[in-house]
C-alpha cells in the first residue's frame, strides 16, 4: 500500500521534488535509511568496544580464578607500564581520562537527536507538519512568541500561517515557487515563510537593510516570482521596481496601509490576509527534503549568496543545537538577531516551531535594552553573536546587568579576549559557543564552558563525526597535498581549514550549497582522504589542542604575511579592539612598496574623537609581536555592518593608505615606536624606503 504522500507524489510526477543542490535523487530519496546508517555505524563501534571490554574482563576473571588476585595485579601493572612505555601513550591515556566524560555527554545527546531524526525523516514530515502535529495539536493555547507585549499562541501561529497559505495558493502560486520575504523582526515574519511552506513555497528571506543592486540580486538569484516587504520598506522596493520584471509585488503593513495600492504595482497584503480563510492545507505533498527557505550569507567580500535551506536541515538546525545545549521545553529564550540569518531565524525560532519552546522577539538588537528585556520577560536562555558581546561590555555597569535568571547563553563568535570579562560582568553561568556555516554540512557546538573554543571532536573516538582540520595555504586556501595527492590532516595545535565530510546518503552530512551551483561547487574540494570522497571546505582557520578542543583562528584570505610571519586578523581585531574600549574595529593587509607581503592595518571607529593612540601605542607593544603590530592607522567616523554586525573590509583594503585618496585620519608606527601623523611627507618616505617599517 502507498502512503497519502505517496500516492500524491504519484498523482503529481510533474511536480518538482526540491532535492539538494548537487546531490542525486536516487541516493538523497532513501527515507529513514539516511540517519539509520550512520546509527549502525555508530552502534557497531560501541558494540565492539563492550565487547573488547567484556572478553578482558574474562580473561581477567579466568585468571584471577586459577592464579589469584596477586597475580592479576601484578600482570595489569607490567601491561600498564608496558603501554606507558611504548611511546607517548601515557599521555594518551591522560587526555582519554579527561575528556571521557565530555565524549559521553555528547555522544548520548547526539544518539537521542539522531533517533529523533529517525522518526521524522520516516514520517517524511515538513516543517509544517511537526510544527501542527507536535505543538499546535499538542497545546495549542502554548504562548510561543512575545513581541512588543503581545503575545502569540501556537493556534494563532497556525491561523495566521494559514491565511497565507489559502492566499497564495488562491494566487496561482504552486510548489516549487520562490517568494522573497523583505520583514522586519516580528512574529509576522515567521507566520509568512511558515504558511508559504504549507504550499511548497521556497521563502527566500531577504535582508531588508540591502539596497538598489544587492537588492536587485537577492530577488533574482533566488528566482523570485513575488516580493512581500514591509511597508517601511516601500522607498527601497520602489527605487528596484523597474529592474524585478514579472515579480509580483506585496505591501505588508502592520495596521491600515499608509500607501493606497498600486503605485508600483504592488497589491496590499494585510487585508488580503484578513479576507482569507483559516483552514488548514492538505500537507501531503510536502517532504522532509523538499527546500524550505533560502537563506543568505552575509555579503562581506561580495553579493549575498542564497544557501539552500530543506526542512531536513531547517530541523537539524534547530534541534541540533537543542540537544547539545540541553535545552528544556520550559526555557524562555530571547533574540534580538535578524530573522532573516539562521542564527536567529533557524537555531531560535525553530524551537518555537519544533519544540514549541517559548521566544521574545526584539525588533532590533539594543545593547542598553539587553538584559532589561531579559529580565523584564524572565528569559532563562539568550542568544548572542561576538560583536553583541562586545557592544553590551562597552555599556556603563547598571543593577540589571546580573538582575536576570538566565541559565545559559548561546551564539558564535566570542571571542577569546573578551570572553571572561563578558560572563564575570554579566553573571553568565553557562555559554554554548557553537560553530557551523548556513550553507555548510559541519556543525559543532562548545558545551562544556571551555573559554574560547567553538566546539571539539573526540580523541577517542574521532570517528563518531567526520568532520576535519586539513593543511592549506592560508593565503589562498587551497588544500595542501600530500605524495599520495590526498589532503594531509593537521595534527595537534596546528591550525589549518575546517571541513567535512560529505555523505548524501545521511541527511547529517549532506552538502545543500547554494542556489547558484558553480557557487556551492567552490565550496567542495574533493579526493581528501580518499581517492573519490568530498568535503565541504569552511574556509575557515582553526586549530585543535590534544583534547580535542577547537578555536577560530581566522579566514583564509584574511590572514596575511608579514616579516616572514603570518598575522591572523581576527586575533588582533580582539585585541585591538580591547585596548581601544571596545570599538569597531578592523584589521587588513596593506602593500608596501619594496616590501614583501602586507603590511597591517587598523580602521577604528572614533565618533566621540577620544581615541588614545598612546593607549593603542603601549597596549599593542604589550599584547602583540612586532610582526603583528598595526603599522597604520585609519580613524573613521563609521564603518559599514552587515544586519549581524559584521564590518567590511574589503574597500578599506582597497584604498591602502595613501592620505591623498583618503580624507580620514591616518597614522603610521614611526621606527620610534609611537603612532604619528601619515602626511602625504611621510607616505612618500616610506614608499621610497626612508622610512623604514
């Protein structure tokens, strides 16, 4: 007998099945077997183990019998020290003692994840779907979202996700379309892309902080048939509108529309909405491979690029993270990130829609509202990205900085620097760093409190989740190769790229990419351990210590080389950026001329013009080599963010540091040692090698 969806999928054969981006339909289309396998595996390693274990203690028991228990001490203690002995197994021995406990923990948490995904992946259920049937039918009174002192129930989640989808599909609008989505941060927002989905609507949630060209790009590069945006929003589509030929146009307001309707062809969203039944869709027809959303990267080094998005990995997301941090079904989480990037939008709001968790929802992140609003709405969880981290230090100490009852923070990129400061100021009793891409296979989290690392694989048992640090030129990082012309694995405090391994036969380890398929074929690099394997390349840096901890090191690319050196940016941001209280900060390579490789560079941030470079001068002296030192300085009045923070550097790099293209303040570090004024003098000096660097 076929199943419901089955016999849709049948009835339906012309109806695109969304599968991943580079990934072969017979072998993605496996059902339950994709988690399974890895599970067997698993099962199989722990099943030798007891039985290794068990055969030992019979031998032990056998010979304690007939030769008794002085012997058997005495065998056990040669044995030992014949170990010890042999090498550095001793210390082996050491670093297995100390991180079995950590290796348990995370391994029991992943087994019981991946039995959830077991049961998911054999239902073949959409998001939509475990959202109705594990939390709306479940309790839907369950007050999921607070937004600006309103709350919404997992019901009137539900209704509202199936206005939309009445809508649309009333509209023409069928599975395998893309809508863009251009919203604010708002229970709304979810409520959208959720109900889109119930039709097999791709969203692909577009970050309404772009403007004109990388506006223009994200709409088509997703191959949207229609844009929904925020009315706030209507000057930015209006200036585009001429360039999104065939996308139909929706105006979503809040209350009553401000604009009547039609200026640019756009039609009103909201009353259509209001106008539009609640019955539910039938389901059927949407699978647990099918894609969800289109997420986009954050656009530093160039146009966004849209990462593909399933339901699979939009529930590995979510309920990765929740296993590993041990999340409880009473926890009250808080997030000020944009909606539209899957920390927020996927790692948080999914456990609103997967496991019915309750959210607080801020428009925008503000870091003297931070933990007013987490003690305000009693959060136990909140979550976090680095430059978050660094804002809310810089705020003037205030009683409602430890006035709070959370349990946990959770986010990436703290870094290293600051991390102390940040959980003994705030009173943080448990942070879970974790560290993945959107478009990416590999994702690992820092469960145990460990300062500054993102995560860790097992010594004991590396086997349990494939992922990598391989060798690379940190310059152009590409794979260095080996005689064999495998890739050549880093071994113990030695930083090289982050990967992992490629199966798409188990959901875990499938590569989605990008929408753009020569785009995501840059991210693959293939033949790494073995002759016709594949990994997923992170591009970044990052280096394991001998238990197995994990810490971010830089970007390829970013890092540059200087007196023979290489100078990671990211450490020297951090550390920069502390001496200079807390503002953006940038580190980049300049060239010089006559001098082999770059130079470093800092653009800080002065709008309040107090910045000590007698300060700057003795704390880099202090903190960093020479070779690490900025040797220049640009003070700007702003620098350009990303919606997560992020500043772009790649036209700071551009300009260098001529003082005739750039009106900034510059500096340079003298050969005395203090930071002075770069005049167009001085710049013609060290250009002509009088000036020595």
């Amino acid at each position: 007998m076929c199943s419901a969806k089955e016999q849709v999928a049948q009835q339906n054969g012309d109806i695109e099945s969304n599968y991943p981006v580079g990934s072969d339909k017979a072998q993605v289309g496996r059902g339950a077997s994709r988690s399974v396998a890895f599970l067997r595996r698993l099962c199989l390693i722990t099943f030798k183990i007891i039985l290794v274990v068990g055969l030992l203690a019979v031998v032990v028991g056998i010979l304690w019998y007939f030769m008794g228990l002085t012997f058997v001490v005495q065998l056990a203690i040669v044995a030992l020290v014949a170990f010890l002995a042999a090498g550095r197994g001793y210390r082996w021995f050491y670093v297995a003692l100390m991180t079995l406990p950590r290796d348990i923990m995370a391994v029991t948490r992943y087994l019981l994840f991946l039995l959830s995904v077991r049961r998911i992946s054999k239902g073949n259920k959409s998001v939509a779907e475990i959202f109705k049937e594990d939390v709306v039918q479940k309790n839907p009174n369950k007050v999921l979202f607070i937004f600006e002192g309103k709350e919404w129930t997992a019901g009137q989640i539900e209704d509202y996700s199936n206005r939309v989808a009445n809508l649309f599909k009333s509209h023409g609008f069928r599975k395998g379309d893309a809508v863009g989505l251009m919203l604010e941060n708002r229970p709304e927002f979810v409520c959208i892309w959720l109900g889109l989905s119930k039709v097999g609507i791709i969203t692909a949630l577009i970050n309404h902080n772009l403007r004109q060209n990388s506006l223009v790009h994200s709409v088509t590069i997703a191959k949207c048939q229609a844009l929904i945006f925020g009315e706030d929003f209507m000057d930015a589509v209006r200036e585009i509108a001429g360039s999104l030929s065939g996308v139909r146009l929706y105006n979503w307001s809040e209350s009553e529309p401000r604009y009547p309707g039609g200026e640019i062809g756009e039609r009103n969203l909201s009353p259509l909405l209001a106008d539009s039944p609640t019955s539910p869709l039938p389901l059927d027809g949407i699978n647990f491979h099918d894609r969800l959303l289109y997420i986009y990267t954050s656009g530093t080094t160039g146009l966004p690029k849209a990462a593909v998005i399933t339901n699979a990995r939009y529930f590995f997301l979510a309920g990765a993270i929740s296993y590993q941090a041990w999340f409880k079904k009473n926890d009250v989480f808080y997030t000020p990130l944009p909606l539209y990037h899957t920390a927020g939008g996927a790692m948080c709001i999914g456990q609103a829609i997967v496991y019915g968790a309750t959210i607080v929802i801020r428009k925008k992140f503000s870091a003297s509202s931070y933990f007013q609003d987490i003690s305000k709405f009693n959060c136990t969880i909140s979550q976090y990205i680095g430059e978050m981290c660094r804002y809310l230090l810089a705020t003037p100490k205030k009683p409602t900085d430890t006035q709070h009852k959370l349990r946990m923070v959770f986010g990436n990129g703290l870094r290293p620097q600051i991390w102390k400061d940040f959980v003994e100021r705030f009173n943080i009793s448990k942070v879970v760093e974790f560290y993945g891409a959107t478009e990416g296979n590999a994702n690992i989290a820092n469960v145990d409190n460990t300062v500054g690392a993102i995560g860790f694989v097992s010594r004991i048992l590396p086997q349990v989740y494939p992922i990598s640090i391989i060798k690379v030129d940190r310059a152009t990082g590409e794979p260095i190769r080996g005689a064999n012309g495998l890739c050549i694995p880093c071994k113990a405090d030695e930083p090289g790229v982050f990967v992992g391994k490629i199966n798409p036969n188990n959901p875990a380890r499938t590569y989605l990419g990008y929408v753009n398929e020569k785009e995501s074929e840059k991210k693959v690099v293939r033949d790494v351990f073995a002759r016709g394997d594949s990994a997923f390349i992170s591009g970044d840096i990052v280096v394991a210590d001998e238990f197995g901890y994990l810490y971010f090191k830089d970007r390829t690319g970013d890092t540059f080389r200087w007196k023979g050196e290489n100078v990671s940016t990211s450490e020297v941001e951090g550390v920069v950026s502390n001496i200079v209280d807390y503002k953006d900060c940038v580190i980049y390579g300049v060239q010089v001329f006559g001098s082999e490789g770059r130079a470093g560079m800092a653009a800080i941030v002065d709008q309040q013009n107090n910045l000590d470079l007698n300060k700057l001068t003795e704390g880099v002296k202090k903190s960093l080599p020479s070779y690490a030192r900025p040797l220049f300085v640009r003070v700007l009045n702003e620098m350009e963010l990303t919606g997560t923070f992020k500043m772009k550097k790649l036209d700071l790099q551009k300009e260098g540091f001529d003082p005739s293209i750039i009106r900034d303040k510059l500096y340079y570090l003298s050969p005395e040692g203090v930071y002075e004024p770069l005049t167009e003098e001085a710049f013609a000096q060290i250009q002509s090698g009088k000036i020595r660097l």
